[in-house]
C-alpha cells in the first residue's frame, strides 16, 4: 500500500478521500500562522488578498471595514471566507499572476492595499509595481516554520506552499540545499508556485489541477492508481 505524507493536517472529509483510494497517510503541519497587530488604514477601497489567513486577520480587527470596498481574492475559498462574513467579491483569480493581470489591465489607475502574510510571493506586488500601480502592504499574519524529521520514507509528499516545502527539506534533506537528489519521493503540489518551490529539491513534481485541498489529494489518488 502506498503512503503519503501531508504537510497540512486534514480535515475529516479529506482524509476519507485519501483513504478510500487505499492510500496510507501520515500528516503534520510544517508551518504555523501567527496573527499581527496591524494598524488598519481608514482609506482602503479597494483590497487585495491571496490568502485565507489574511482574510481571518483582516475579520478580527476591531476597525475593520465593513462596506464601500472592491475586493479582489486569490482563490475561491479566500474568495469564500470573505463572502460569509457578508463581504462582495469583485474579481477572483486562479493565482496571483492571475490577479495582477486583471489589475494592470483594467484598474491601473486605481490605488489598492494588499493584506498579506510576512512571506507572501512576489509575483503581485513585482507586477504591480512595473506598471506604476499604486499598491500598499499590510502585513498581517507571520508564518512559522515547523520543523519535523521523519525517519521513515513515503511514496508522495503532499505541499501546500512554498513554505511548507521549505519546512520539510529543512528538516529532512541533508543537504538541503542538494537539487533534485535520488530516491526521493514524489512532490505533489497544490498550485504552480509551490510546485517550483518543490522543483529545487525532487525529481518528481506533479501540480494539482486547482488549488485547493481536494485537488491534491485528487491528484495523488489518480497518480497511484494509474500505476
């Protein structure tokens, strides 16, 4: 039986998905969330954010904007976040390439505020800044790094970001700055950034169709069974 590693802890729901397919799985989270204090700006309208945990942030301030803002989200279920908690979304991107394309093209003449974490990517902010567009950060959630050495092996990895790819090479590639080193297992990722933050490291790297938590595990599953 095969097994597979994921380095985000599962719900119950995607955990039986895993395991229907007759996987074997260990999980863990390679990285922590730690929320900021942030000073709200009193001019935002028009918002970005790429993560849910920037939205979860972005809820829990006590002068956090309730109405006349456009927002713009990375992700359906960043998207979704927002939405329940009585938000409208106005644009949602498949990644934040995506994202900043959207923008230059049609809003380059507005000013925008970006709520992000300490370790956001710089495929947004790069693009916006080359096209002069008005943008501001907000940091407003640290991620942490958890380190966790595995003694045993596993046929697959499961990643959700480039950071959880840093996590687990720090902890169990010696070196781990060895590229693509022999008989290591199969990096699945959740999304083209991270799959080129795992390229660095495994000879195998496979990319889900969407990004989300089900795509993963649905590409793991068709993986295996293919063989």
């Amino acid at each position: 039986m095969k097994s597979v590693l994921s380095t985000k802890k599962l719900t119950i729901a995607q955990k039986e998905l895993l395991l229907n397919s007759g996987l074997t799985l260990v999980e863990y989270d390679a990285i922590g969330i730690e929320l900021t204090d942030f000073e709200m700006p009193s001019n935002v309208t028009n918002a970005i954010f790429s993560s849910q945990n920037a939205v979860r942030a972005f809820l829990r301030h006590p002068k956090r904007l309730i109405s006349e803002l456009t927002l713009f989200c990375v992700g359906p279920k960043t998207a979704a976040t927002l939405e329940d908690n009585g938000y409208s979304v106005s644009k949602i991107a498949e990644n934040s390439s995506n994202l900043a394309d959207f923008i230059i093209k049609n809003h380059k003449n507005d000013a925008f505020h970006y709520f992000c974490g300490n370790k956001r990517r710089d495929e947004l902010p790069s693009a916006l800044k080359n096209e002069n567009i008005r943008f501001k950060e907000i940091e407003t959630y640290k991620t942490v790094i958890q380190n966790r050495r595995f003694t045993r092996t596993f046929d697959a990895i499961l990643f959700y970001s480039p950071s959880g790819v840093e996590s687990y090479v720090s902890a169990n590639l010696d070196p781990p700055g060895v590229e693509n080193p022999a008989g290591l297992p199969t990096a699945i990722c959740i999304g083209p950034t991270t799959a080129s933050a795992a390229e660095n490291y495994f000879g195998n790297v496979i990319t889900a169709n969407s990004t989300s938590v089900e795509s993963v595990i649905a590409k793991a599953a068709k993986f295996f069974n293919s063989q």
